[in-house]
C-alpha cells in the first residue's frame, strides 16, 4: 500500500527577524500588534526599530481590533507554490485595519474570491501553527 502524500506547507516568516520578530510573537496568543510613536504619535506598519516619520526609537506596541475594511485586492488564478496552489483562485488583500494601519493578507471563506469588494468589511481569522498564526481575513456577514 502506498501512503497518501503528505499536504504541502504554507512558507511561514522567520521568526528570528529584528524588526518583525515581535510581531509575529505576539501572534501565538492571536494578538494582531503594530507599533505606534509615543514622540509624534506615527502609526508605524510593518514593525521597525524606528517610527517613519520622525525617525524616533520611541515605539509602543498596539493590538488592533481585528477589524477592517478591503483597500483593494487580487485574486490569483496560478501559482507554483505547491501550498498556494491547492488553494487556487484565493484573494489577496490590502486590509486597512480601523486602527489606521494597512496590512497585506488573504481573503478567506468566500466561495467565489471574486466577489470580493472594495471597502467590504472584514474580520481577523487566525490560522495557526507551532509557533506563531497567521492573520487571515473573511467578510463580515451583513447583519439581518
């Protein structure tokens, strides 16, 4: 008998990177951080040792809502990644959280990604793994 091929994996970030390492620490307990300056007030995303905007090292860590609204997106139609492509047509999204920051993500939980919309509300949904989750986004339902 042969055994049945093991899924492919989903590539996961480096957990050893300067800048992110934080981040993607404070995602094992489903928390989604992004830092802002406490000398010019600066939402800074993605994580840094310095704030963009006045270049001040002065950075508090934030947890957002989860919450936010699609920015804009793409849905993918091919991969080669054997992970992305087993999960073909997916979305891609700028997320703009309510908290200001703008985040890069997937769309999940829609039958159809292109019927994704512009300004559409969506919510966190965490995938997660040994060491750290993945921030995923699905659609607020309407309410009734």
């Amino acid at each position: 008998m042969s055994e049945s091929p093991l899924p492919p994996k989903r590539p996961l970030p480096k957990l050893t990177e300067a800048d992110t390492a934080e981040f993607w620490k404070r995602t094992r307990d489903q928390q989604l951080s992004y830092q802002q300056c406490s000398d010019c007030d600066e939402i800074v995303f993605y994580p840094r040792h310095h704030c963009t905007h006045c270049l001040g090292n002065n950075l508090e860590w934030r947890t957002a809502s989860g919450k936010g609204t699609v920015y804009t997106f793409s849905v993918i139609r091919q991969s080669y990644h054997p992970f992305f492509r087993s999960r073909l047509p997916y979305a891609v999204a700028w997320i703009d959280l309510e908290e200001g920051p703008r985040i890069l993500s997937n769309v999940v939980g829609l039958a159809d990604p292109a019927t994704l919309e512009i300004g559409q509300s969506v919510e966190v949904e965490w995938e997660p793994h040994e060491e750290l989750s993945i921030p995923l986004f699905k659609p607020v339902s309407a309410p009734v």
